[in-house]
C-alpha cells in the first residue's frame, strides 16, 4: 500500500510539473464564476457547452506547460504561419453575422482570428529575441509588418474589436523589448490622422452607429442605444451585495442584450454587487500580476516578452469589455474572459497562460 501511494504521488507530481498553481487557481475560480453567471442568464445547456470548452482549454493548457520554452521557441514561425491559414480560409468559407468572422467545423465553430491572439506575440517575440535591443528603426518596421498583416486580415472581415487587441498584443511585446515611447504617440497620432478616412471610407454603418451611440446612447434610446443604457442600469442596479444569484431582473427579463457573450459582466455585477466585482477583478489582477512576476523571473529575452505581453493583452481584454459594458468605450463585440460564453476565446486564452507556465517551468539555463 505504502508503495502503490508513493508511486500515485510520484506520478501525480510528473503529471502536473508544468503547472503554475498560483495561476491555475486564480483561473479556475475565475471560471468557476463565470459558470455560475452563464448558468443564470442561459441556463444549465450553456454551462455544459462551456464548461466542455474549458475542459478542452485546461488539456492544452496542461500540454503546453509540459513542453520546453525553447522547443516551443523553435516551432513559433510554424505555429504562427499554420493560423494564418484559417485567417485566410475565412474569406473564403466562413459566415457571420456582420461579415465573415466564422469557419463552421460541423461539430463547433472556429474563429481564426482568435488564434493569432496566441501566436502574434510569439511570432514578434522571436523575432526580437534574435535582434537586438531596443529595437532600432528597420527592426521595428520589420515586426510592424509582423502585426500588420494579420491585423489588416481580421479588420477586413470586419472584426474592429478582434483586430485591435490582436494588434495590442503585439504592440506590447515591441514596448517590453524597450521601443520608445515617442513611437506610441507617433502611432496614436497617425490613428488621429486616419480617423476621418476610416470613418468616410472604411467603417460600416453598424461600426458608425456604436460611435454615435457611444457618444450619445440616449438619442436612440429605443434602438441602438438600447444595448449600453441596459448595461448600465444593470450594473448600477446591482448596489453592494447584488440582487442574488438568479435574481437579476434585467438578465431575466430580457433587458440586457447579448447577456452570455458582450455584457455577461452586466449580469455579474447586477447579480452579485460591486463586492462580487470586486472579487473578479481581483483574481485578474492577480492573474496580470502573476504574469508579469514570471516574465521579470525569465531568463531569456523570448520567456520575458511572451510572458509579459500575455499579462498586458489580458488586462486590455478586461479593460475593452469593463470599458464598453460601462459606456466608457464604444461596443466593440469584445467578451470579458472567462465569464462570457465563447469557445475559441477561452481555448486560446487558456492555451495562451499554457506558454507563461511553460516559461515558468522549462527556464533556460542561459538566456539567449
């Protein structure tokens, strides 16, 4: 008996030596929590379904942890080039409701655009981990094109939200490997510059009617504007300590459009009060912070940056979705991880902490 134990242990210790636990915690009740919201606003289909998708976001997770840093490192062109294929297959397969945003797999849907989520930092990350650094000007522009191309790509279907987190996660590798600041205001201001063209030229009318409503959701308060006055009267509603699981009139009845994917933090914060906000924003601090302590832990200049913009991509995520439920950013379609429904977005985040444990657990012995 005492044998058998001692190998049950060594066998469990082998199993889970990529794991993170700080980090896997703060997931797993992040999406104990998110369950619980899909469960009051969609009901116990919902939850079977994501909870299917976690299971499978958990597996590739605990695969990629297991894999060494720097075989993971070596096979990032490939990775990289291999969800491109997808991203292109789009145009050609997919479906959507505004575009083509969708592959229809027959058992699931896929979202290309979600995997570059993933390998976009990778690919800039091994670029720069062979230049180097701060990066000059050519090195620069060379991984300008590196987010472009794909950035373009998902923009093009049309995903605006998507497309600039995908180009976030990017820009951040490019600011951990000591880009300037002054870059960042050249860019914002051609972003300023191009606005008008974009606006004439390049935005959908739906894209025009969430600026507008945006700016003033009270002048189409019956139509467009419905969406971010029902989002806000939920999360004010919710007070302290919340109206209670299931208790959430505005989820309940309706009121709140796309309550298990865009605003399902609308329901969480009518449900359970600015106390179980509190709470979820905590754990993803936490999460963030984990992050970036094992990017600062790393040995080589790749582990660093994959791991750090990992952390800050997250906190965008969270501050896109929190901003935009609030009406302090236009709608974008943008989830708030791990508590709205979605199965592409959480495998690839999942999948995407999988590389930071990586990091953690397989640290070169010499940087490089």
């Amino acid at each position: 008996m005492r044998d058998f134990l001692r190998w049950a242990l060594e066998m469990g210790q082998r199993l889970t030596r990529g794991l993170d636990w700080p980090l896997l915690f703060a997931l797993l009740a992040l999406m104990v929590i998110g369950l619980s919201v899909l469960d009051s606003a969609g009901g116990s289909g919902l939850v079977m379904a994501q909870g299917a998708r976690f299971a499978v976001g958990l597996v590739a997770m605990w695969a990629i942890s297991r894999v060494s840093i720097l075989r993971i490192r070596a096979w990032t062109p490939m990775i990289y080039a291999l969800s491109m294929l997808p991203l292109l297959a789009v145009f050609v397969l997919g479906t959507g409701k505004y575009g083509r945003q969708w592959l229809n797999l027959g058992l699931f849907y896929l979202q290309p655009a979600e995997l570059l989520k993933v390998s976009l930092p990778m690919m800039v990350a091994w670029y720069l981990n062979r230049m180097p650094l701060p990066p000059r000007i050519p090195v620069v522009l060379v991984a300008a094109v590196i987010i472009g191309v794909p950035t373009g790509l998902v923009m093009l279907q049309p995903d605006f939200g998507t497309g600039v987190l995908i180009a976030a996660s990017g820009a951040f590798v490019l600011l951990l490997a000591g880009l300037p600041w002054w870059w960042v205001g050249v860019g914002v201001g051609g972003v300023a510059a191009a606005a008008p063209v974009a606006w004439f030229w390049l935005l959908r009318p739906y894209q025009k009617d969430r600026i507008m409503m945006f700016l003033d959701p009270e002048s189409d308060a019956l139509g467009a504007g419905w969406n971010i006055i029902q989002s806000k009267i939920a999360i004010g509603s919710g007070g302290l300590t919340g109206k209670g699981w299931g208790l959430g009139s505005q989820s309940h009845l309706n009121f709140i459009p796309e309550q298990t994917t865009d605003f399902a933090f609308s329901v969480l914060s009518e449900e359970y009060g600015w106390i179980g906000v509190a709470v979820v924003l905590a754990l993803y601090l936490f999460v963030i912070g984990r992050c970036l302590w094992i990017a600062v832990d790393s040995r080589d200049t790749y582990s660093r940056l994959l791991a750090g913009a990992t952390g800050l991509a997250f906190f965008v995520y969270i501050l896109v979705n929190g901003g935009m439920i609030s009406g302090l950013l236009p709608v974008v379609g943008v989830p708030m991880p791990l508590i709205s429904y979605g199965g592409t977005s959480a495998v690839s985040l999942l999948a995407g902490f999988g590389l930071v444990m990586a990091v953690r657990a397989h640290r070169p012995v010499h940087g490089g």
